[in-house]
C-alpha cells in the first residue's frame, strides 16, 4: 500500500496509508482524515515536493 504526504487544516503535515478516492478530481483534492497530531477529523490536501 503507497503512502501519501498530506497537510491538514492546521498546517500539521503527515503520511496517511490511505487518501480516500484519491482519484476522483471532480470532487476536488481536500478529503476527510484524522490527523494524529490534533487527533480529529481534518480536512486534509496532498502536499506537493517541490525541487529547488
């Protein structure tokens, strides 16, 4: 199962094993997870690596 590096509403970014419907653009990027550092249900956004 592939990882995915996530940040939540509050800025606490995360590795979640499973990002729901992680395909389904038409709903757009943000999904529902609890986030291990506020311990509640987050609307969470993939983060994207950028290179320098």
């Amino acid at each position: 199962m592939e990882s995915t590096l996530v940040r939540c509403a509050d800025g606490h970014v995360f590795s979640t094993a499973s990002f729901p419907m992680q395909q389904a653009e038409r709903l757009g990027p943000g999904r529902l997870v609890r986030c291990p550092r506020c311990a509640r249900l987050r609307s969470v956004v993939p983060v994207t690596l950028q290179k320098r």
